[in-house]
C-alpha cells in the first residue's frame, strides 16, 4: 500500500478537523484561565495561616494530581446517576470535559502558583507593610503580579500539556481533533496519512500559541522595556517654591513622638534584646550604634511591627501602637503604621514598577491624595532626593545609590512623622554611600525625625543629636555625640576604633 499524498493535503482543508481544532482551543484555553484562576486561590489557600484552608487545599492538590484525567473525565460524564441534577450541565459533553479538565488542571497549575509566590522576596511583603498595607492589598498588587511574571514560562508549558491532554475527551464522544481521525482512518485504513494530519492540527494550534505566548512574554519582561519619555524641566516646573530648610531645634520638655517601653524579644529561647527603653522627641535624629549581633536591627523591626515583642509596648505620637502579644493587625496598629515610615537595608522596591508607580501606589490605595495632589507631591518627593530625572526607569535599570534614595522617597510621600533606618548604606558599593548620606544629612535639615541604625560612624556622630550604643541586646550608652567623645567608656572607644579602620 502506497501513501497517499493527495489524501494528506485534502485533509488539511477538511472541514471537521478544522472544527474539531477550534473546540480543541475553545478547552485548552477555557481549561487554562479556570486553572489560573482557580489554581491561585488553591495556591494562596496552602499558605494561609488558616489551618483548614491550608489541609483542605492540600488535600484537593493531592487527590486530583492522584487521579488519572481518564477517570475523571468518565466519571464527570456519568455524574447525573449518582447525582440527578447534575444531568442539566454534564450530559453537554463539552460542559463535562471541561468541568473535568479544570478540576484537574487546577491541581498542578496550584502548585505552579505556590511556586512563583514563593520566589518572590520576602521584602516584598515587608516593604507592603511598612507602607501600611494590609495582606490583601500586598499580594494583589505586589505579589502575585511578580509570581505571575515568574511563573508565566512554566505556564505557558502548562498550556501545551493541555492542548495534548484534549485528546482524552474523545472517551466521553467530544469530537475533537484524535477523534476525527480514528472516524477517518477506521472507514478508509490510511492510518499514516490521517495521523499525520492529526499531528499537524496539534502542532499548528501549540505553534500560534507559542507565538503569542512568546509576545506576551517580551510585553510583560520588565527587563527588557525603556524608560518612558519624562520632561524633567515641565515637572519641576510645576512644583511650588520650597523654602530653603534649616535645622529645626526641639524643645526638651516636648513629649516624644516615639517611645518605646521594656522590649524584649528572644528567638529560640536565646535572648536578643532586653528591656529596651528609649524615647525619641520630635525633630530629632537618633543613631543606633554597636557591634554585629548586637540586635539594632530586631529592635527597628520591632518598632514598626515586622518583629513581634515578648514583651514591652511601643507608642506612636503618644498614643498605644504595638504591644506583646498584639494581633497582627489590631485596629491600633492599623490607625497608625502610615506615620511610621521605614527604609530597609535591601531597598526592597517593587521590580514590576516604575520609580514614580513606586511612590505612588501605597498612596494610593490608601486614598491619602486625590491624583493629581498625589502626583505632584510625588515628583517633589523624588526632586528632594535628586531621582527627578529616573522617574520612568524601572528599579534594575537604577544603581544600588539610586535605588535607596528611590526608597526613602517611597517612605517620605507617606508623610510620615517618623522614619526608620535600617542600616541604609550598608548594601551599596563604597562609592555609592555618600550620595545616600547627603539625602539623610538633608532630611535631618528639614527637621524630620528619624531613627538610624548606622555603621558609619563618622556620619553618626556629625548628624545625630544622640547616640545610641548597643551590646548584647541592652542600651548601654544613650547620650549627645559630644558627651560620648568626652567617656573614657572602652568598650564604646574600642568599637568607634574598629569601625574606623575596618
């Protein structure tokens, strides 16, 4: 028996197979957008701190990637004996292998999800609340657009599977691609020639999808996009005149703005900070100095909520903010954390956004602003810190330097009466340190309150108006940065003298 070449090609106009492709890819891509759908509430499920959302969404992942796509798909289809009334939507074929196909999709397209929300930084979330968002907010805006970009190669093979896996529902009489060719080559015996031109229907269908999938890919590729064009000069331009800022003194009977009250925290039963008292006044900047280990930056994430205390209360602007034993996100806490401004040591700025999408969209979702209020004091808060002119570049098109300095006016657009440092310089080139200490040595004019934990002594010293000197999770010094030139403390002299040279 010869092949028959002339059958090939008129299989590739055959009017059922090209029917029986456009159901293909009506269930291949309702079956992926239900699993992506689906797949992430599953997959943020199995992260909930809620332990039946987190079994039950185990258990559903376990028993459908267990279960053979056969099975399913007759056992959907002959549903209405068990259940009557399910005979209205599963006697439709298409509507039971579809049903069918997400059910089963959703399983593994979970554990794809989980995996892209895992991959994400931790500092993302940490970064979301610290600009006083709530979990809701951080995972729909910052985390799952990233993990979604992560995860987006993967599934896109995903999608191919199912594109393949469509041939099963031959077995409940959908007329699909495989189907059409058993009619074909059962009548007439050209087994080759038809399979061949199954084959060709697949390949088509899996090859445009993979075009588009590809352009999608480059679309969404943060990495690879331009800054957009800004006008530095317009922008500037519309921004009022700002006076020229001074130093402003406080007033020593004035009530601090931030106190912080017996904190205390171990982890795994060792001790890390004890008994921590300290108070901060308005307008002034406090530097937390001392050795590696020391627990200067447990105690500055403890202060806005990212570290919980075993003991000890914080108060923001006089009022209650964090105590031991608080719920995550008690109505106190909630109130106050937009007043508490935070700068982390990795920048953590949000990749999938713009310098200026950065300072705007904690904001934004806490309608502080209407838009164009919101804008512009945006632009005057990346003009303060000389980013003006990077406000369309993405945070991996910025130097470590620019990146920070992008990060405190993230905090700064919050207007906060408090800002918190976490060893700021700490992760950038030595060259890039100073462009980020000049920002600070600014804010410090403008008599913005701040609580820096610092390595770089120098800048301490010349900035603060106290010093703070910890070792082994206890405040042993708290005075002026003259008093401390003046000690014969050798522990703190010792420690000044190794920063230098180090």
């Amino acid at each position: 028996m010869h092949f028959d070449w002339p059958y090939l090609i008129s299989l590739f106009h055959y009017a059922d197979f090209w029917r029986a492709s456009w159901l293909v890819v009506q269930l291949s891509v309702l079956t992926w957008l239900g699993g992506i759908v689906l797949g992430l509430g599953v997959a943020l499920a199995k992260q909930s701190r809620n332990a039946l959302l987190r079994n039950t969404a185990g258990c559903y992942i376990w028993l459908f990637r267990s279960l053979p796509l056969l099975v399913l798909l007759i056992f959907i289809f002959n549903l209405p004996q068990i259940f009557p009334a399910t005979s209205g939507l599963l006697s439709n074929p298409f509507a039971a292998g579809l049903l069918a196909l997400i059910l089963s999709e959703t399983a593994y397209i979970a554990e794809i999800h989980r995996g892209g929300l895992l991959s994400v930084q931790r500092g993302q979330f940490e970064a979301g609340r610290a600009l006083g968002l709530n979990n809701a907010q951080i995972r729909i805006s910052i985390i799952i657009p990233q993990a979604l970009r992560i995860s987006l190669p993967t599934l896109v093979n995903e999608f191919i599977t199912i594109v393949k896996m469509t041939s099963l529902v031959s077995v409940i009489s959908l007329s699909e691609i495989l189907m059409v060719g058993e009619r074909l080559y059962t009548d007439n015996f050209k087994v080759m020639e038809t399979l061949l031109a199954v084959a060709f229907y697949y390949v088509l269908i899996v090859t445009l999808f993979e075009r588009l999938f590809g352009w999608l890919e480059r679309r969404w590729d943060v990495q690879n996009r331009k800054p957009a064009p800004f006008d530095v000069a317009q922008a500037r331009a519309s921004l009022p005149v700002q006076p020229i800022a001074t130093r402003k003194s406080h007033s020593a009977s004035a009530k601090p703005i931030l106190k912080l009250t017996g904190l205390s925290k171990s982890f795994n039963g060792k001790p890390v900070l004890h008994n921590i008292n300290l108070s901060v006044k308005p307008g002034e900047v406090i530097s937390i100095i001392g050795p590696s280990g020391s627990g200067k930056t447990t105690l500055i994430r403890m202060v806005n909520g990212l570290e919980t205390m075993d003991q000890g209360s914080v108060e923001l602007l006089g009022r209650a903010f964090i105590h031991a034993g608080q719920r995550e996100n008690a109505l106190s806490y909630r109130a106050q954390i937009t007043r508490l401004g935070m700068v982390f040591q990795g920048f953590n700025l949000f990749p999938h956004k713009t310098v200026l999408e950065n300072l705007m969209l904690a904001p934004r979702l806490h309608n502080l602003d209407n838009p164009d209020d919101l804008y512009q004091r945006s632009i005057a808060m990346l003009d303060k810190v000389g980013m003006l002119e990077h406000a369309t570049k993405y945070p991996h098109q910025l130097s470590g330097g620019q990146q920070q300095r992008v990060a405190i006016a993230r905090t700064l657009v919050m207007k906060p009466a408090v800002v918190l440092f976490d060893e700021p310089t700490s992760a950038l080139d030595p060259e890039r340190v100073s462009e980020v200490l000049q920002v600070i040595e600014k804010l410090a004019e403008e008599g913005i309150t701040m609580v820096i934990v610092t390595h770089e002594m120098k800048f301490a010293f010349t900035i603060s108006d106290r010093v703070v000197f910890m070792e082994q999770g206890r405040i042993e010094i708290d005075a002026p940065p003259e008093e401390i030139r003046q000690m014969r403390d050798h522990r703190i002299l010792r420690f000044i003298d190794d920063m230098a040279t180090a």
